[in-house]
C-alpha cells in the first residue's frame, strides 16, 4: 500500500516513515503542498496522511484540491490544531478521519488500517494459499505457521502476486507499485525481488511462474 506523508515537521516525518515502513507501506514523504500534489499526480497513492499547517499553503487547500480531482483517497488528517470546528471544518471538506497532535501511534495505525479496508472494501480475513498465509491490514505473512520476516518491497510484490493468484501481473504493474520518490523501480530490480521471494517459497507448495512478454503468476507448485 502506498501512503503519501504531508509532513513540514522533520522529527515528526522521520518518526512516521520509519512507523510506517516497519509496518510494511510503501511511504512518500512531501514537506509541503506542493510537492504533495506532483506525487499525488506521478503516483496511485491508497491513503494520505496530511498536517494542515504546511510552509506553503493550508492543508484544507491541498484536500479541496484533492476532493476537487474526484478522487476518493482516504484523507487521514494529522495535525496541531485543536477543537471541534477545526475537524467539522475538514470533515466537511473531505477528510475521512481526524487525529490531533500528539497522538498515539498505535492508535493513528489502527485508523489506517480501518481507512485501507473501507476504501478497498476488504475484510480483515487472511488470504491462505496452501501454506502460506497473508494478513493484507497487518502486513504479515506466515509459512507453515512461522512469521516471514519480509522487507517492505517484498511484502508488497508476495500481496499482489496472492491477491491475483493463477493470474498474471506484469512487471510494470509491479515496478509501478514499488517506486517511491527519488526511487525509481525497474524491471532488473523487480527481478531480483521476485527472485528473493521463490526462495523464501522454497517450502511452501507455491510458485512464482514467469510468463516470458507478461509478467509472473503465483500458483500451486509441480
């Protein structure tokens, strides 16, 4: 899942990121309004993350801008600003959620995981595939019962090999998905991921199938 940051807060910013990417997500991080609305345009972006009090504009502006596109991204406001105008306020313009500063990052992650299965219409259910086993919201996977401690960047190829299970994705898809700002994924790089993930699913009756011109498929072994 791509997550765009809206962050001015440096300390604030570093210690989202490196929450968010334990937790398996893929993170853009934009300082400002503007650059928050070049990746929103350059990416496929599941959820945003956005501090009102940005360097360049306020952050209602850059949602209004967002709502005004027709694009329906889960909003999760993140900021100082305290009372309940403040979160009518930006309710009314088209956030999903409202969370003040400071606040609890277990709950700011139990929110998102809430956002992510609303918007795309997905239970908490586990995606089992004989041995293996995925949590989508949890960003977890188990083989023969045992966690698979999986980089970010390989977790998010293994989901969206198993939510298409017997079809194939092709590789763009995938290096689209990957690439983060300043980062750009390519079609080498998406190889040696899938590469890393046949070995780790060595054991598990499954395999990542390459579909020479297309792309991969996950399917049952032998």
């Amino acid at each position: 899942m791509n997550v765009l940051l809206v962050e001015d807060d440096p300390l604030i910013a570093m210690g989202l990121l490196q929450a968010l990417q334990q937790n398996a997500y893929t993170v853009l991080h934009a300082p400002d309004g503007t650059r928050a609305e070049g990746l929103l345009r350059a990416n496929d972006i599941d959820l945003i993350i956005l501090d009102l009090g940005l360097p360049d504009m306020d952050g209602l502006e850059l949602l209004r801008w967002v709502r005004a596109r027709q694009s329906r991204v889960p909003v999760l406001v993140l900021t100082a600003r305290d009372g309940v105008e403040q979160q009518v306020l930006a309710l009314d313009q088209g956030a999903d959620d409202y969370m003040e500063k400071p606040f609890d990052l277990r709950e700011l992650e139990a929110r998102i995981r809430a956002l992510l299965r609303r918007s795309h219409n997905l239970s908490t259910d586990e995606v089992s595939l004989g041995a293996l086993q995925l949590s989508p919201f949890q960003r977890t996977a188990t083989l023969n019962g045992e966690r698979l401690e999986l980089p970010a960047r390989e977790y998010e190829i293994l989901e969206i090999l198993a939510l298409s299970a017997g079809k194939v994705v092709t590789k763009a898809r995938l290096a689209h998905r990957l690439s983060r700002e300043g980062d750009e994924v390519g079609d080498n790089a998406v190889e040696v991921y899938v590469h890393r993930l046949r070995r780790r699913l060595k054991e598990s009756g499954l395999a990542i199938r390459t579909q020479r011109g297309a792309g991969y498929v996950l399917e049952n072994a032998g």
